[in-house]
C-alpha cells in the first residue's frame, strides 16, 4: 500500500515537472524564433502577423540564401559525427535520446523556420517537450512502460500546446495523434502537461490568438456550405498528407545537405520576390486568407506554398505540416469560397477559410478532433462557428478516406519489386 501511495506520488511530480520543463522549451524556443526573425527580417511575427511587411525581395533572399549556407552544413554535421536523434515515438518506445543532438537538432528547425524556410515550426517544441518528459520519467523512476509512454507523448503535446497557447488542442493531440487511446487518466495527464506548460510559456508566448480572425455568426446556410466545402476540399487535402509522407521517405541526408539546404532556400527565396507570404511557418499565409485578399493571390499562395512545402522536405529541412497545412486550408477557402460567393452571396468567404483550414489540416494529418480544437484555439471562434467547421471537417474526412491515394517511398518500392521477383 505504502509502495503504491509512493508510485503515485512519483507519477504526480513527474506530471508536473514535464509540463513545466515543456512550458519552458517552448517558451524559450518562441523567444528564440522571434529573435531570428528580426534578424532575417527586421522584425518579428508579434509586430507584424504577416512577417515579410516591410521588407524588401533583397532581404528576403539573403536571409534565407544565408541561413541555408548555415544550416546545410550544420545539419549535415549532426547527421554524421552526432549520435542517432530519436524521435518522438522512439522516445515513447522507452529509448533514450541523446539530449544534446536532440536539443541541436531542435534548434536548427527553428532557426530554420526564422530564416523564412516554408514549414512548420511546431515540431521542436514537440521535441524539447518529449526529451524532457523522457528525462524526467527516469528521473522519477517511472517503470510502466505504458505510463511512461503516455509522460513522452504528453510531453511533446504540452510543448505544443506551449507555444502556441492551445492547451485544449494539445491534450487533445496527445491523446488523437500519438497515443491512439482516449479514456480518463490518459486525458487528466495530458489535460494537466499542457495547462502548466501552456501557463508557463505565458513568459514569452501572448495568449492572444494566433490568428486576426471575424467571428462566424450563426447560420444556416453556413452548415450547408460547409458541407460543400468538405466535399471540395477533401482529395487535395489527401494529396497533400500523402506527399508529406513521400518527401519525409525520401528525404536527402548526410553531406548531400550542404548543397540541397541552401539551393532549396535560395530557391524559396526566389519566389519569395513576388510572394513573399509563403515564407515562414504558414502564419503569414493564412492571415493573408483571413484578411480576404484579392482569389488570385490566394491561388497562387496555395500553388506555391505547397510546392515549397514538399520542395523543403524533400530537400533535407526539417519541420512540421501542420501550420502549413492549416494555411493551405485557409487559402483554399479563400479562393473557393470566393468564387462561389460570387454566384451565392449566401456564401460566407470568411466562413470558408476558417472550415477549410480545419478540414484540410483534418485530411492532411487524419486528425479530426485535433484540426478542430486547433481551428478554435487558433481564431478563437465562439460557439456560432462550431457546427459548420464541424459539418466541414467531417465531410472532408469522409471523402479523403474513400479515394485511397498514396506515395509510395523508395523502399517500399524496392520491397514490391523484389516481391514480385
């Protein structure tokens, strides 16, 4: 009994400590990423939600021309002389990282992000938050494999849930995406990890919300075309999530870094010259939708935004889909609900960006109820907009799912071939 009443005791430090050292990962790493910012562009996302305002095509283009002769090098190095980073699921398999590369290795995805490469930035949060849980699972003797499996996944949810001040999306998250099982003590922990950390991240991160976006009235007519644009969005969605996984197979490593890095962002800063909101994370391309920009811009910020998304990868960056993939969604929305609306004034184009992003983020991650809390946590709709971003996400996992389009990997490729020998 007294063995028991110690074990929990433990399992309760440890809940705290890993939402605590996730909150400071992603505190510090935002206020790093900021920093970078200003120095490849003057200033950072908390001044300017479009980031590249007030910067001229030169700039651009010598940040990222300078950060990828950095940090090609850098990665590449790591790869080769450092130990083996073990990701986040080895980390819930119980192995263990080694903190130092893992740590490097984190921060060259946020420098990378800072210099305007067009990915994610949420990976490296998730990182440092499940390094430290493993850590400190260990340190708290934490012997339940699955228990400790569960203070990992927590943990890089929490570091999520950190740096963007999301901590219902970040539970939600842990419980969804990594850990595959929702019931009630699962959902206490990773509750728990990701209020303390989004708490302490506060010191550097705005709880404000991410994006500048008009709440959505209720609706009627809204539910209806929400559906529709479900429908629409679903395939490309799809396609997208499977094109991610293509370029994460068969993305370049090693010394071919030193060349691939910097040619892709040079590339990127090319056609950054002329759309200058595909850099960065997705936040300037989404803001871009949410402001209802003119549907030609919008069509080629989703035309090009992609192909730099799975260009970067492909390339040899690491970083996240998910802000892309939210903004691609909001892009999305904002040229086909800008169309329709102007056949059917019915049809709310502020509306369809805010459904398109959740259900394109749902699709490209199969991730239903994580896109919608992120959708919430990240405009912060009030209850009006539920039911149609809802309808929406729902309809666009259901055609998503029944057109089975894949990307196969080299391997997987050579493991058919040889099959058929």
């Amino acid at each position: 009994m007294k063995e028991n009443l110690l074990y929990k005791l433990r399992l309760a430090l440890c809940v705290v400590l890993v939402g605590v050292m996730a909150g400071l990962g992603a505190a510090f790493l935002s206020w790093l990423i900021h920093h970078v910012e200003v120095l490849a562009f003057g200033h950072s996302e908390t001044e300017y939600p479009v980031v590249t305002d007030d910067t001229t095509w030169q700039r651009r283009l010598y940040a990222l021309a300078i950060g990828g002769i950095i940090i090609g090098p850098l990665w590449a190095w790591l790869q080769l002389k450092g130990k083996p980073i073990v990701g986040i699921k080895g980390m819930m398999e119980g192995k263990k990282p080694p903190v130092m590369d893992n740590l490097a290795h984190s921060l060259m995805q946020i420098f990378s992000v800072g210099v305007g490469a067009p990915i994610g930035r949420e990976v490296a949060p998730r990182e440092v938050g499940a390094t430290f849980a493993s850590l400190s699972a260990r340190l708290c003797r934490i012997d339940d494999p699955k228990i400790f499996s569960v203070l990992v996944a927590c943990g890089a949810a929490a570091g999520l849930a950190g740096v963007y001040h999301v901590p219902l999306a970040g539970a939600i998250f842990a419980l969804e995406i990594l850990i595959g099982v929702i019931n009630i003590p699962y959902a206490l922990i990773a509750l728990t990890t990701s209020v303390i950390a989004t708490y302490v991240a506060r010191i550097t991160v705005s709880p404000e919300t991410f994006y500048q976006v008009p709440q959505i009235a209720m609706d009627q007519a809204h539910v209806w075309w929400a559906v529709v644009l479900g429908i629409l969005v679903g395939i490309p969605a799809k396609i997208f999530g499977n094109q991610v996984k293509w370029a994460e197979a068969n993305k370049v490593k090693g010394k071919e870094l030193i060349i691939t890095l910097p040619l892709v962002f040079v590339l990127t800063g090319i056609v950054a010259i002329w759309l200058p909101e595909i850099l960065g994370n997705g936040r300037s391309t989404a803001q871009t939708a949410y402001w209802l920009a003119p549907i030609s811009l919008g069509a080629l910020l989703f035309v090009f935004k992609w192909i730099m998304v799975i260009a970067n990868l492909r390339a040899g960056a690491y970083g996240g889909t998910l802000t892309p993939g939210f903004a691609l969604g909001a892009v999305f929305g904002l040229v086909v609900g800008g169309l329709i609306h102007l056949v059917a004034p019915s049809m709310d184009v502020t509306m369809a960006t805010v459904v398109c992003s959740a259900a394109f983020l749902a699709v490209s991650m199969n991730a239903p109820l994580t896109a919608f809390a992120l959708a919430i946590g990240f405009t912060g709709q009030g209850f009006d907009a539920y039911l149609p971003l809802l309808a929406g996400v729902v309809t666009a996992m259901a055609v998503g799912n029944f057109f089975p389009l894949s990307f196969k990997s080299k391997e997987e490729k050579s493991s058919v071939s040889e099959s058929k020998k």
